[in-house]
C-alpha cells in the first residue's frame, strides 16, 4: 500500500511539474514573439526540454523504488534472521537437556544389564536354573534398551553438531566452545565406567554380605552411580545456560542482569 501511494504521488508531482514546464516556457516564448506564431523549431526545442526533464523524474523515481526495495529487503532479512536466532537458541537448550538425561539414562540401563548378567552367571554356578533365566531375560531386555538410548544418544548429538556453525556466526565465541564441550563430555560420560568383571566382582562380594541378590545388585548399582556422578557434564551444561542467558541480556541492554550472573 506505501509503495501504491509513493507512486500515486510521484507520478502527480512529476505530471504537475511538467505542466508548470510547459506553461512557463510558453509564457516565455509569448512575452518574446508578441503576437506571432511559434516556429517549428521553437515547438520542437520546448518539447524536448520538457521530455528531458520527464525523464529525469522518471529516473529519480526509479531510484525511490529502488531504495525502498532495498530498505525492505534489509528488513525481512533482520526479521528472519532474529528468527533464526531464536529457533538455534531454542534448540540448543532443548538438545542439551536431552543430552543430559540421555546420558544418566544409558548410564542406567548399562549398570542393570550388566548387573543382570553378574546375576545371571551367580545363579547359573548355583545352577538356579529360574532364577539364572530371569536374569538372563532381564540382560537381554535392558541390552536392547542400552541400544536405543545410545541411538538416540547419537542421533541428538548429531543435531547439535550442526549447530556449531550457526553458533560460531551467531553467537560468541564463549557459547560455541561450551557447546561443542558439552558434546565432548558427552561422548565421554556414555562410556561404561566399570568392567565386566569388576562388576561381578562387586556383586559377589555384596552378595556374600547380604546372601541377597537384590540387595547385592541395589548396592553395587549405587555404587555405580556414585562414579558416573562425578561427571563434569552437569556443570558444563549449566555454565552454557548461564552463558545464554548473559548473551540475551546483553542483546535486550539488561546489563544489571549480566553484573548479578557474574557476581554469583
């Protein structure tokens, strides 16, 4: 609508401004020759300034357009690329959270089989043929779930990995190293942190204590737990929200916000 109404009235002035041409010439030739008549060439010389000047109000009018293409262009680009900057910012919190639970995920699942295994082998020394099947069945079904998570595990890191690029012309430099950091540790936290043996090793010595599998098997997966707690994972995760949250207070001028992060 803005750009309909600029050329309505573009073309009025360039319309009235041709008109006040013509009169003036007119006028001037009239006072100069009297009462005579214009001469072909001094019809053909007022034309022609006329169309000159026509066209140099059509070209100047080209040039208005032009400017505001361009001043429009510049604003949809700003428009989505604040877009995309959201949607990055979005994503990256939502993959890191994912991540995280992933990772404690398949940590999990990787200690129960492992221990149903240890169990497994307990009960099949005691040939408790029932008990030796039920935790052979219970391996097998927490394998299939350690390969699904890691799957998944795979799949989101992969995602992110895409996001360094955007990261590195978006963002500082600070958030890009947090998150490719994050990705690291990741891929070191998913690692099993204890061997199979020293896992029935565990479990048998628990076991002697208790004369109770599962109370054996609680007892070295707290264990377990203990070790994969001591990941830097979390507080990496962490320094990259916070990180995130001192660039938009940054981008939106909210300095005191970034001084109380910083004091923290």
């Amino acid at each position: 609508m803005a750009s309909e109404q600029l050329a309505q009235f573009m073309s009025f002035v360039s319309g009235g401004a041709i008109l006040l041409l013509a009169q003036y010439y007119l006028t001037s030739y009239s006072r100069e020759k009297g009462r005579n008549l214009a001469t072909k060439e001094d019809i053909e010389a007022i034309t022609e300034k006329i169309e000159s000047v026509k066209g140099e109000h059509a070209k100047q009018f080209e040039n208005y357009k032009l400017t505001i293409w361009q001043e429009q262009q510049a604003h949809l680009w700003a428009r989505e690329e604040s877009k995309l900057k959201i949607e990055t910012f979005k994503k990256s919190v939502t993959d890191v959270a994912k991540v995280i639970n992933l990772v404690k995920k398949y940590q999990m699942l990787i200690s129960e089989r492992e221990l149903a295994l240890a169990a497994a082998g307990i009960t099949k020394d005691e040939e408790n043929r029932v008990e030796h099947e039920m935790y052979w069945d219970k391996h097998q079904e927490y394998m299939e779930q350690a390969h699904s998570a890691y799957a998944d595990f795979r799949e989101v890191t992969a995602e992110m990995s895409g996001l360094f690029a955007l990261f590195s012309i978006y963002f500082n430099f600070e958030l890009t190293n947090s998150l490719t950091t994050i990705v690291r540790l990741a891929y070191s936290e998913v690692e099993m942190k204890m061997s199979r043996a020293k896992f029935s090793e565990l479990l048998k010595n628990e076991y002697a204590k208790s004369s109770s599998l599962e109370t054996a098997r609680e007892a070295v997966g707290v264990c377990y737990d203990g070790i994969c707690a001591q990941s830097s994972l979390p507080t990496e995760s962490q320094r990259f929200f916070d990180l995130l949250k001192m660039y938009v207070n940054s981008e939106s001028g909210g300095a005191p916000a970034r001084e109380e992060t910083s004091n923290s």
